[in-house]
C-alpha cells in the first residue's frame, strides 16, 4: 500500500496508508460511532465532501454487495480507519470495500490512530482536512488546504441529486429471504424532493403505503403544487443530503411556496432544517455534529427512549418552539430531534428513523405521514 499523508487545519500532520482511490483530496472531517453498515455510509449521499473517520478498528470484514447501495455511488471524499481487512468474509459479499472505494473515487485510509482523531474532532471540533497520496510535505499540504473552498461554500446537492423523475416501487429488505419486499397497494401519492435521499427512506415510504415518485432537486415547485391542487399527488417529503442548509436560498423559496398552498410534509435531516429555515429559524452547527448509530431520542408524546442513527452537523434552534412543538430531543446534549408546526400538516425529525441502527423503534413515524396525509385528502374530498 502506498503511503498517505494527513493535514488538519488545526496543524496536525498525520501519515497512513493508502487502500483505496489515490490522488490529493480536501474535505470536512467527522468521525462516525457505528459498529456497523460501513458500506451504507460510504454511500450516503449525506457524506458528499466530508472525510469519515471510523471509530469501529476493524472495517472491511464483511465486504460489500449491490444491495446495500444508499445510493447510485459513493460520496465520501474518503474514510479513515485504524485497521482495514482486506480479506472478507460474508455470503453476501460481492466484492472488497477497496474495490468499490476505487470505483467512485473515494480515499480509503488506514493504519491511522482513530481514538486519538476522534479525541481531536471531539475537542476541537469538525474541522477541514487534506490527504495525498502525492504530497508529503507538510507546509505544501497546508497551502493547498488554506486555498480549498470550505464545506460552507460548497452546494454538493447538485452532485448527488437526481437529474430526471422515476419511480421508486421496493420496500423494506426482508432478511428471512434475502431480498427486498415488493410495494404494498398505496393509499396516497407523494413527491419526494431529492437533495441526496437514501434508498432505505425510500423503501420505508414505500412500506408504509406511499407511492414513491423522486424528483430532482431543480423540479419546478409550481408544477408541484398544481399536481397537489389538482389531487395527483397527496403530499411531498424533503430528503437528507449533504452540506449547510443555509446556502439553499432556491430550495428555501420552493419550501415556502409548498407551505403557503398547505401541501402535506415530512422532512428527515436536512429536510428538516431546511422546513426551520424556510420558516424563518435558521439552523446553526454543532462543533462536532451527530454520527452514528447509537443516540438515544426521547419521544416526548410517549416519552419512550428510542436508539436512533444520525448524521448531522447542523441543527434547529431553540426558538423554534414559538411556532412548532418540540416532538423529539436528544439525550446526549438535549438538542431538538424532530418538530411539529402548530396549525400546519408538517412535521420533520432530524435523526433517521428509516436506518435501524439493530432497533427498528423509530419506523413508526413513516405511518404518521402516511396518517397525516390521509387526514388532510379526506378534507380535500
């Protein structure tokens, strides 16, 4: 394995060991918790130009198949982990986690003291980052990282959303069979906004009795809203998807406009804070952001703990709360994890109900949209 080096901006110079693409890369740096489903990460569109550090040592064990694919590709702009297997062992396993690194393009990283990376982003927060597998000198790799657009500045929605309309007809993965469950007959029609979805949400909507149509991020609110107005679909869900949520300013105005025509939402992640900042509440960033796959969230009608996988870095505020009610918080720094808007058919979470971190406690608020937009079609009636 090639040698490669690490740069972060907050000085630290690391060296490692290249498995995956090659190259020189720049990238957001967060560390994620999960035990499990590295190959669902890596193809998180969630994770477009960020580095992932795992804090699992052992990744690679179980390769990865085709149908555990998030999405059509791999997003990261690489992984860092302490030890990589380049052996697999799993039944299902097609091919190595390197080979599909090396198809999309991703950095894979290895032989790196994770703990002490994680320790590093949990004290100083998420933080820029350079890797090269070309560049060794540290005040070259530091130049070019001073020069590189932050992840602020970057619409990576582009990238990863959808250029033309299709269907979406599987649902949930049935593991007694070993394959994914055929539609349900749906009970109502909705469009889903793609800033970046995963296929596990769509495959939950799917479950729940929604007739799944995926749109692209440029899809003409207009036309949208007709179709609401003229009952050909019954309500619209906003995706996840990668980078600040404030830089949106067009998918803020499209959010708007479906609010003033009262058509049925549901967001997850960053459709949830793109529904606060549409409502006027912009969202902030936490100093190490929400990933992995072991957060307990409250629910505060049931007040039942539910273990939740997240993958955040930006959050809505407090003051929120003036025009919505607070549904879910976190109970590891008590920040707000899902919201109802008062007087309003919208409600959002920001943890992913649809990953089943092992528990699948949090698949129940998929039937809540399916119930809130049979509510508001019986009124249309």
């Amino acid at each position: 394995m090639k040698k490669v080096w690490i740069y972060l901006e907050h000085g630290i110079f690391l060296e490692g060991k290249s498995f995956g693409a090659e190259g020189t890369k720049t990238g957001e740096i967060v560390f994620n918790t999960s035990m499990t489903g590295y190959q669902e990460i890596v193809t998180d569109p969630s994770y477009a130009g960020q580095f992932v550090t795992f804090t699992m040592p052992e990744i690679g064990n179980v390769g990865v198949n085709g149908e555990d694919f998030e999405s059509r590709a791999a997003w990261a702009k690489g992984i860092i982990v302490r030890n990589y297997q380049h052996r697999y062992s799993n039944f299902r396993a097609q091919k190595s986690l390197q080979e599909l690194l090396e198809q999309f393009d991703v950095m894979g990283i290895c032989d790196i003291d994770t703990r002490f990376l994680t320790k590093v982003v949990r004290d100083k927060g998420a933080c820029m980052m350079i890797a090269s597998t070309e560049i060794s000198d540290k005040d070259e790799l530091a130049q070019l990282l001073s020069a590189a657009p932050h992840i602020e500045e970057i619409d990576y929605i582009k990238t990863v959303s959808t250029k033309k309309p299709y269907a979406h007809t599987s649902a949930t993965y049935d593991a007694r069979v070993f394959r994914y469950k055929s539609a349900p007959t749906p009970k109502a029609k909705i469009y889903v906004y793609d800033f970046g979805v995963k296929r596990n949400i769509l495959n939950n909507l799917v479950e729940a009795g929604l007739e799944v149509e995926v749109i692209p991020h440029t899809y003409d609110v207009d036309d949208v809203i007709a179709d609401y107005a003229a009952k050909k679909i019954d309500g619209v869900f906003l995706s996840n998807g990668p980078g600040d949520p404030l830089i949106l300013k067009d998918v803020h105005a499209k959010i708007q406009k479906l609010l003033a025509a009262k058509v049925p939402m549901f967001g997850i992640c960053l459709g949830h804070q793109l529904l606060s900042i549409a409502h006027g509440y912009p969202t902030y960033k936490l100093k190490f952001g929400h990933h992995g796959g072991n957060h307990p969230v409250r629910n505060e009608a049931t007040k039942r703990v539910e273990i939740t996988a997240q993958n955040h870095n930006y959050n809505v505020p407090e003051n929120i709360q003036e025009i919505a009610e607070v549904t879910h918080i976190n109970l590891f720094d008590n920040t707000i994890e899902g919201v109802r808007y008062k007087d309003e058919p919208v409600f959002s979470v920001q943890h992913h109900p649809e990953a089943s971190p092992g528990p699948h406690e949090s698949a129940y608020i998929f039937k809540e949209f399916v119930d809130l937009i049979l509510k508001e079609k019986e009124k249309r009636c």
